[in-house]
C-alpha cells in the first residue's frame, strides 16, 4: 500500500468538501484553490514537508464548516 502524502489529492478532497455545501460559485472555488496552493507552497520553502505544510494551511484557513 502506497502511504506517500499526495497534496493535490488532499487539496481536492478539502475543497470537495467545500463544494459540497453548495455555498461556492467555481470561482470561489478556484481562488481558494490557488490561496490554499499558495500557502502550501510558502511554508514548504520554510521548510514544513508538504504535508506538513498542508495541515498548517488548512488549519489557517479554518474548517469546511467555518469558511
């Protein structure tokens, strides 16, 4: 079984969850998208693994229920 982190994965799975509550237009979505990414990307050159990296910007934006 295949255990390694897949980012894009989660990222997609976070934002389905998102989606699902039918409150985001597609371009809400694609911006949360990119600010998310953003985020990642940024704590991954402080040197956070990448999901490392993804909990903590996850965390900042808060959960599915509260955005």
């Amino acid at each position: 079984m295949d255990t390694k982190f897949n980012v894009t994965k989660e990222i997609d799975a976070w934002l389905a969850q998102l989606t699902d509550r039918g409150h985001f237009t597609r371009e809400d979505v694609r911006e949360l998208h990119a600010h998310l990414l953003d985020s990642v990307e940024a704590l991954e050159k402080l040197g956070l693994s990448q999901q490392e990296a993804f909990l903590v910007a996850q965390h900042r934006f808060g959960s599915t229920a509260s955005i």
